[in-house]
C-alpha cells in the first residue's frame, strides 16, 4: 500500500521513492541527467521524514549553500513548531544536525558539483532526515543523545504531514532569502543554536563564537579564532 501523496506549494513538485530508498541519493542521480528546481523526492517511508530538495540556485556556491541549508532547518523548526505539542523545544548544531529536546533528532545533508565556493552552481541538493518512529532494534538506554519524535510526544504525528508543513515553510524561507539576503536566516539560525559561546567538540574542539557572512563557523582555540566554511557539509564535491 502506498503512502499518501504529500501536498506541496507552488513552485515545488514531488516525486515519490520506495521506502527502502534513499531519496538523496535518488535526487543526486537524477540531477546528472536533469536538474529540475524546485523538486522534493521523498520517501515513502511512515517510520521517518526524507526527502532531498532540488535547486538550481544562480549565485556563488558559498551563498547558494547557506541560504538553502538554513531555509531548510528552519522549515522543519517552524514545521515543528506548527505541529508538535507546545512543549517540544527544537535547536541546531552546526552545521548540520537538529535536536529535539536535547537529544539529536536528524539532520540535512548537501551536495553540489565540484567547484569552487565563489562559482555558481548547476545545481544544489538539501537532504533532509527526521526519524519519528524508534527503530525495532533501538534502545534508548544505549544512546540517550539520540531520540525520535514518539519518544518527544508527537505520536499523532505523521510523514506526510510532516513533509507537507516542512515544503510550505522551507519555501517561505527560501522566498525570504531571495528577497533579503542571508541576514534574517543567520538570526533564525542563531537563535535556535544552543551551543554558541559554548565549548564544542566537533567538527573541531573550541570555542563557538558565531556565524561569518556565509553561515561558516568562527572556532576559537586558545588565543586564535579561525573560519571552518559551511561547505565542508558538501558531501564528495570539495
């Protein structure tokens, strides 16, 4: 029996994968033969949200990459917000992991040709990954930084509503991206960071003192503050 067909808006179309599928990988082959913006391939998997967005963005890769992978987040925390029980509290963790009270619960993932940050790329691809049903073989006790969004008390929550209130909210995003730079997406970002000023362990041990103006972190490590760029997120392009 296949899953419901999600509702998008405007300017995003969907194509549906099996559930033993991963949809990233399906957008990423897909985009070699043709890179159709604006489409979403999820999964029909019901145990969890996947899906990978497809853009074409005309802008430098560095600035493409943040503005998409920022919509994207803060989608799936206004998603969150709409449909989850008041007391569910969301964060990130830079540069690619979100957590639900607490503990790490998914996270989005990237991939783009292999050129360099300053070019505009042909294409750009955002996965995305939230688990809402536990595993069979999960126990809890063995990873307490880890958990799905049952566990957090969203049990009347399904995929595909999920991925519909994700689409409409990710694409206010993205339109308010077009319209007003990085800017308001740093603040949305940075206000849903629970680790800035804190010490980090990864990707390096340091201080997280903020965002430069392309969504890199700024480490500090003893007296030195470096840059570590959002695009180290790239999966096999850099």
């Amino acid at each position: 029996m296949e899953t419901p067909a999600p509702f998008f808006p405007p300017l995003l179309t969907g194509v549906s994968v099996a559930a033993h599928i991963d949809p990233f990988q399906k957008a990423l082959a897909d985009v070699f033969a043709e890179a159709e913006p604006g489409r979403v391939t999820w999964s029909q998997d019901t145990a969890s949200l996947r899906a990978a967005l497809t853009l074409t963005p005309e802008m430098p890769l560095n600035e493409a990459l943040a503005g998409a992978a920022f919509a994207v987040l803060l989608g799936m925390n206004d998603a969150l917000g709409a449909l989850a029980p008041p007391e569910v509290a969301v964060h990130f963790s830079w540069p690619d992991r979100i957590k639900v009270n607490g503990a790490y619960c998914g996270g989005i993932r990237a991939a783009a040709p292999k050129i360099a940050p300053g070019d505009e790329p042909d294409w750009l691809i955002i996965g995305i990954d939230m688990p809402i049903l536990p595993l069979q073989s999960e126990d809890p006790g063995l990873t307490p930084d880890t958990t799905n969004l049952m566990a957090e008390g969203c049990a009347d929550l399904d995929a595909v509503r999920l991925i519909e209130s994700w689409a409409r909210h990710t694409l206010v995003w993205i339109n308010r991206f077009m319209d007003d730079g990085l800017a308001p997406l740093h603040e949305g970002w940075r206000h849903k960071c629970d680790t800035l000023g804190e010490e980090v362990g990864a990707p390096l041990p340091g201080v997280f003192m903020g965002l430069d103006e392309f969504g890199g972190m700024l480490l500090r490590q003893d007296e030195d503050t470096s840059t570590i760029p959002l695009t180290v997120m790239l999966e096999g392009t850099q």
